[in-house]
C-alpha cells in the first residue's frame, strides 16, 4: 500500500527535502496535516505523529472538488453549513427517548418491554463507556457524511442474550462478500480484522444497491467544495486588508529601486500595513511614489449571494428547513410553527425508521424477528411540546372524545397518576335520534323509572 510506503520511508530517510516531499504527499492522502505542532523534527516524529494521529485516516477518501479543494469528512465539516446541519439532525436525534415495545400476542396492546436486555442498552448505555443518546449521535452523524454508521456488537450472559455496542469510525470499515456471497466486515485494528454480518451494527443512510449508503461527501463534493472557496475568499481578502490589490507607482524620472530596492519597499509595507491590526494605520511615502487601490467589486463575484446559496444547497442536501441554518428570508411568524413540524415529518422521520429497521436487522434474534412483537422506536412526541394554550386545548378534546385518559395526559407532562385517573370519559352530547327516543342516552335511573311507566 503506498501509503505504508510513505511512512516506511518517512522513517527511513535523513534528508530534509525528501522528508518535506513525503510529508506533503501524507497531509494529500489523509487531508491531515502536522503544520502548527511543535517539537518535531521531519523523519522519525513526524512518521509516528501520523501513524497516532492520521493514519487512521489513510484509504479514508478524499474527493476532489470543481472548487480546487479536496473534501473529506474532517474538512466538510469546516463548513459551517454542514457542521450545523449535521450536528442539528444528530443532536436532535440523540436527545429522543429510544424504547423497545413489545405487542401482546393478539397485537392489541403495546407495552415498554423493561425487562428485555436491550430496553437498557437502547435507552440509557451502549457500553460502560458511551451514553445511548452519544452512541445516536455519532451514528447518525457518519451516516449523514458518509451514508454509513458501524459499530460491533459484543454478546456476553447466560445464552449472550446481553449485549453491547462499540462505535467504530467509518473510515476504518470497509464491507466485502465471499466466494459464497456471504457479506462481512474488515475492521482496522491495528491489522484488519473479518466481521461477520451479525456481530455489526450497520446504520445505512439512503441507499442504491441495500448494502451500503451512499456517500454523501462523493455526491455533494462540489457543492461543499464551492462553499469552503467561498469561505477561504473572504477569509483572505480580510486576512490580506490593504494588500488587496494595491499598486505602488513612482514618477517618470526617478531613478529605479532596483530588485533589493522594490525587496525592501514592498517588506517596509507589508510591515506597516498588512493585516487587520494595521488597517488603519497611516502610510508615508517618499520620492512622489503614489498608491493606488484596486478595490475588487464583490458584486462581480457575487460573494455575498454565493454564500447565502451555499447555505440553501446543504439544506437541500441534508432536507432541511433553511430556517433551522439561520436563513430567515422565508420564515415568517405564521408559518415557522409548521415549518417545525415539517422538519419532525420530513428530516427526522426518515432517521427514526433507519434506526428502528437497523435495530430489527441486526439487534433482534431470528425467533424474535419472526415474531413481530419486539420493535425499537425513537419517541418523537419528545420534540412536540409547543404552544401551552393550544396543547391544553388539545388534549381537552382528546379527553372529551375518550381516546386520553386522565392519567395518560398525566403522563406527558410528567406528573404521577391519580386515583380514578385511568378512566376514560365521554360527552354524550352528540346523539342520533333513534337513540334518544330509545332511552340510551338517559341517565341509568332516568332509564329504571320510564322502564316502570
């Protein structure tokens, strides 16, 4: 592998250039780079620095980019849009409640099955170490970058019918079949290590072939591509503040600077000039030199406009709501309510059901699957509380109807039951003729005493 080459030889070599040429090769092939750290020197440190901090990163793709830049899951990330757009649908997705049902045999009732192995690890730790709702997170995160999220699946107990679930980086997982079209799993392990189908967790993003989610970094490359430019435009035009595009003219007459001469007048300027400390700061000039700015027009480039697109293209690409990203231009009082829901309906939705049919695939034992008792469900109801007023007016109809009880509007709120609370009412108000003329609606003593009539 050339990339095991490269560090062999980064090891190996004694020579600075040589050295500086592997380094540049490593920072193109991982899209991780040493510069910045101090206190190492170009052979032996800067190969171990990589083998602990980058290497993990080597094979990962890198996918380069109309805009000049390779993107990779790290550098996507640098991104604001899609740092905030990722973040918002995992963080969102950790916070959810996830519990196991499970359906009484005539499927009737649904109840929270509390004591299955499962209930803990979905709904509190993963492992001793990770938190569920930071397993959910992660997870979700990889498969919005990379259309997939792993993780290993150890079982242990009486029959192993207890499990846990170690995340793993999707750059370390690559999936592959045998002779007989069995799939497995190569996890990087210091050495690759073979994985069968059912001790993986394998949270697939969308799909085109059912095995694997497609990577969103390869389809999208240059749309985030475009959106880091115009990131690193603005940065550097800031960065470079009256250097931009600046002449400095002399008079006809006056005897030439010379290379040393234009070496020094161009450092005195950079000295007092450049950079946003000195943007203000005053400039001398001598022998009838004058400057002139050549201030760029912006709306040629249409910057401005460019990065407010870019913001609508990783909605687009994650199907977000541009208001959930800062954009406001279309988010107006009346309709942001609905705009919320739409983002429950339309952007998490689909994320919950991944989870859910991911859990069934891989977390379920076949008896359990037959079954078609046990499901694991993220709880959205977590992420609707909304208007007090509007609620409570809700929830009276809802009681009125007979379909909440007391106790279960209780519930939602957080409050313990009452005595009684279990029962469910109804309004008899609404009646068909037929039945009032019958009696039924008649108060049961109404009913014995025209019975005696």
């Amino acid at each position: 592998m050339l990339t095991k080459k490269l560090l062999t030889m980064m090891e190996r070599t004694e020579t600075p250039r040589v050295a500086r040429t592997i380094n540049w090769a490593l920072e193109k092939i991982t899209g991780y780079s040493v510069k910045g750290e101090t206190g190492l020197n170009l052979t032996g440190d800067i190969s171990e620095w990589y083998a602990r901090n980058g290497y993990y990163r080597i094979g990962f793709p890198n996918f380069s980019s109309h805009a000049g830049i390779s993107i990779t899951q790290d550098k996507a990330l640098e991104a604001t849009a899609v740092y905030a757009g990722v973040k918002l649908i995992a963080e969102d997705m950790g916070a959810l409640p996830f519990h196991v049902y499970e359906r009484t045999k005539d499927r009737k009732i649904i109840n929270r099955a509390y004591d299955h192995p499962l209930y803990g690890v979905l709904h509190d730790l993963v492992n001793p170490e990770v938190s569920a709702g930071e397993f959910v997170e992660a997870l979700t995160a990889h498969a919005l970058l990379t259309g997939n999220g792993y993780a290993g699946i150890e079982r242990y107990g009486d029959g192993k019918r207890r499990i846990a679930l170690q995340p793993w980086q999707p750059q370390d997982v690559r999936i592959d079949k045998n002779r007989a079209g069995v799939t497995f799993f190569w996890h990087r392990e210091g050495t690759d290590k073979a994985y069968a189908a059912s001790d993986v967790f394998h949270l697939r993003g969308f799909t085109l072939d059912c095995q694997k989610g497609d990577n969103v970094l390869q389809r999208a490359r240059h749309a985030i591509g475009l959106c880091l430019a115009a990131e690193q435009y603005a940065g550097s035009y800031f960065a470079s503040s009256s250097m931009v595009h600046l002449v400095l003219t002399r008079p006809p007459g006056v005897a030439a600077l010379g290379d040393e001469g234009m070496k020094n007048l161009k450092a005195g300027w950079k000295t007092w000039h450049a950079g946003l400390k000195n943007a203000w700061e005053p400039a001398v000039l001598q022998e009838g030199t004058t400057a002139q700015l050549l201030t760029p027009k912006h709306s040629e480039t249409q910057l401005i406009e460019q990065r407010t697109f870019q913001v609508l293209e990783v909605c687009r690409l994650l199907r977000l709501p541009p208001y959930k990203l800062g954009d406001l231009q279309r988010a107006i009082q009346s309709n942001i309510e609905q705009q919320a829901i739409e983002y429950i309906q339309m952007t998490l939705s689909p994320w919950v059901d991944r989870w859910r049919r991911t859990v069934h695939r891989c977390l379920l034992t076949f008896d359990e699957q037959i079954s078609q008792r046990l499901y694991a469900q993220h709880d959205v109801n977590a992420l609707q509380r909304g208007d007090f007023q509007v609620q409570a007016e809700g929830f009276r109809k809802l009681l009125e109807k007979g379909v909440y009880s007391i106790n279960e509007v209780r519930h939602w709120f957080d409050l313990n039951p009452i005595t009684g609370g279990d029962e469910h009412f109804i309004q008899l108000n609404m009646s068909t003729v037929q039945d009032i003329a019958a009696g039924a609606n008649l108060p049961s003593a109404l009913q014995s005493v025209r019975g005696k009539e």
